[in-house]
C-alpha cells in the first residue's frame, strides 16, 4: 500500500446505527457488530483491498480516494428508477454511509425499470425496502431510510436537518418539479452540493448545483424557475428501463467523481482562464434517447434568482475574501464565453419547429 498517497485529508464522519424504527419514520438495520467510520482512516484492509481493487487501480482513485469513499456520506432524495441504482452503484462502490428519503411504495408498474424490487415488495415503503436489500448486501454501508416524502413539513424532521448539513453530497432522484426545488434551495441554504438528474420519454437531463464552487453557474431555480408549467414526468409520458439506467449510471459518476475530486482536464476545458471554477459545475447535460446524441450547454447565474442570489451576496458581506466575490461582479464576462447558451439553443429549436412546420 502506498503510505504516501493517505496524506490525503479525508472526511471523518459519526454514524450512529440503531436497530428498529424511530418516531420520524426511520428505519435502521445495523448487520455489523460496530461502525468503522467513527475514526480517522489507516488505510484499507487486506479484505477491502482485494475488494475494491479494480478502483484502486486507478491513479485517480488510488488508496486514499478508496478511503475517501468510505468516509463519504451521500444523500439520495427520491428511490424510485434513478434512485434504486445510484444507491446501488453507491454502495458497491464503497460509499461509506447512504441516507434514502421516499414515501412512494412500490407497485406493479415501477417493476419494469426499478430492478432492485420485485412482485414480492409491492406495497412496500421503497426506501425500506431497498435499504434491507441494499444493506444485506454491502455491510461495509451504513445505509438509513426515511419513509416520508420529501416537503415543506418533512423539511423539520432533525434527521433530514442534521443530515443535509453533514453530508457530503446530495443527489436529486425525484420526478416532482416542486420538491426539486425543495432540494434545491435546501441544498443552497446549508452548501451541500447537489447532483440532479432526470428522465421521460426519450430525454434525460444531468446537472450539478454548487454554490461554494461554482457561483457563477447558479442553482436549479436559475434554469427552471419555479413559475415554469412542468407536465411531462415518466407517469405520464412514459420511460424505457434502459432510459432511467443511463442517467442513473451518469449521475451516480458524476457523484464518485465529486467525492473524489476529479475533474476534467484543464486541456479539454473552455472555462475562463481567470476563473477556479471547475467545468462540469456548470454544465447541463442532455441525452437525446432516439439518436444516442449528448448536448451540453453551459449555465449561468441569473442574478435575480430568489434562491441563490440572495446566499451570494449575504456570503460576500460576511466574508470578501468569498469565492464567488470576483465571479459574481463578471456576470457579462462570463456570458460572452457561452459558447452555446441555454436561451439560443431553446430558439434554435423553435425557430426549426416552425420551419418544419411551414413546410409541412
């Protein structure tokens, strides 16, 4: 093992395991006899080593990034297609602590795309249900979950309050335009970073909120506001299984790569020289199903966003030395770099709309 490479600051997290259920709906299965997340880490096991050998392998990853995963804490909001598989994907990948929110019960029609559950768990709550299976398997994975949905009511429950300022990460699974931006704007409150992802039809769309890192790029509520009409959902446009599993498998990378802090190359990358904000923050990533064919296209800020705007610059009193201090007085500068923005692209498919429409 490489002594070296653990100089490596990793997060040290306290997770407390209880059996049985508590008054705020959480259902907690403890499969071993104590936690080893509880003290700094001394490297991996010979066990673990075996066992997360293929990530280990990679220079990106390495022991201390393995060690890192062990010591991460990840939210999921929302088990359902995307959900179930990034808890899976989670957990196998040696994620230390999962927490699953969801009050939605499984059925008959989410069998075809949620492949963690079967005729056997109907009616039951999903959350608990893939925390027993998901814990039986990965025992390494302290894995907690909360049988309610996520609202303006569930928002005081302390575990969901404790849990989003302690975590390291948050990944929005939800087909519910008003909890995203619940999530959204909780996230921005307490400066979790936030991995959203979704998808219906033939589409799906993945991109990353974070507030500290990246303010120029904004928050969910810059690119949808909340006064925007949403009708199309998986329920009622229909999805296909394989859909759901790519956007779940994107997500799920995006989320190893935030907690091991890989980025891109600076050689690929088209941000501002000037700028430490990392590329992918504040990207959107659209998946056309049909034709295979990824689009990105990059976010900016609206400065008059009531989410976001107003932590930027309560942020910047309390502390100038702030990150987003030079960014958030360079709005213009940062839009004359888009190289394809959000607004022309929606043009450019309207205008083509229309003229297919004409020569119809």
């Amino acid at each position: 093992m490489n002594k070296a490479a653990m100089s490596k600051t990793v997060m040290n997290k306290t997770v407390v395991n209880e059996a049985g259920k508590d008054k705020e709906g959480i259902s907690k299965v403890n499969l071993k006899q104590s936690s080893s997340h509880s003290s700094p880490p001394k490297g991996l096991s010979a066990k673990d080593f075996i066992r997360y050998s293929r990530q280990v392998l990679l220079p990106e990853v390495g022991e201390a990034g393995q060690c890192q995963l062990q010591h991460s804490h990840v939210i999921i909001v929302g088990v359902g297609g995307l959900g179930h598989l990034a808890a899976q994907y989670l957990a196998a990948a040696g994620v230390g602590r999962l927490t699953l929110i969801d009050g939605d019960k499984v059925e008959v029609s989410n069998l075809p795309r949620q492949l963690l559950f079967s005729d056997s768990d109907l009616g039951q709550y999903k959350a608990r249900c893939a925390q027993v299976k998901l814990q039986r398997a990965y025992v390494d994975c302290d894995i907690e979950a909360i049988e309610c949905y996520l609202d303006e009511e569930a928002v005081d429950l302390p575990s969901i309050r404790s849990g989003l300022a302690n975590a390291d990460l948050v990944l929005d699974c939800t087909d519910n335009f008003t909890t995203r931006h619940l999530v959204n704007r909780l996230c921005v409150q307490s400066q979790t970073p936030l991995i959203s992802a979704s998808a219906a039809h033939f589409q799906g769309q993945l991109l990353q909120v974070d507030i500290v890192r990246s303010p120029s790029a904004g928050c969910y509520h810059c690119l949808f506001p909340s006064e925007m009409q949403v009708s199309q959902t998986c329920s009622t446009v229909g999805v296909l299984g394989p859909m759901v599993g790519v956007m779940a498998s994107m997500q799920t990378l995006l989320a190893v790569n935030t907690l091991l802090g890989i980025e891109p190359s600076l050689e690929r990358s088209f941000q501002l020289r000037s700028s430490p904000e990392p590329e992918s923050l504040s990207q959107l990533w659209r998946l056309n199903g049909k034709t295979l064919d990824w689009q990105v296209a990059k976010r900016q800020r609206d400065p008059h966003c009531p989410v976001c705007a107003t932590y930027l610059w309560s942020d910047l009193s309390a502390n100038p030395q702030a990150p987003s201090a030079s960014l958030a007085e360079d709005t213009e500068g940062v839009a004359s770099h888009i190289t394809e923005p959000i607004a022309e692209n929606s043009a450019k498919r309207e205008n083509h709309t229309q003229s297919e429409r004409r020569s119809a």
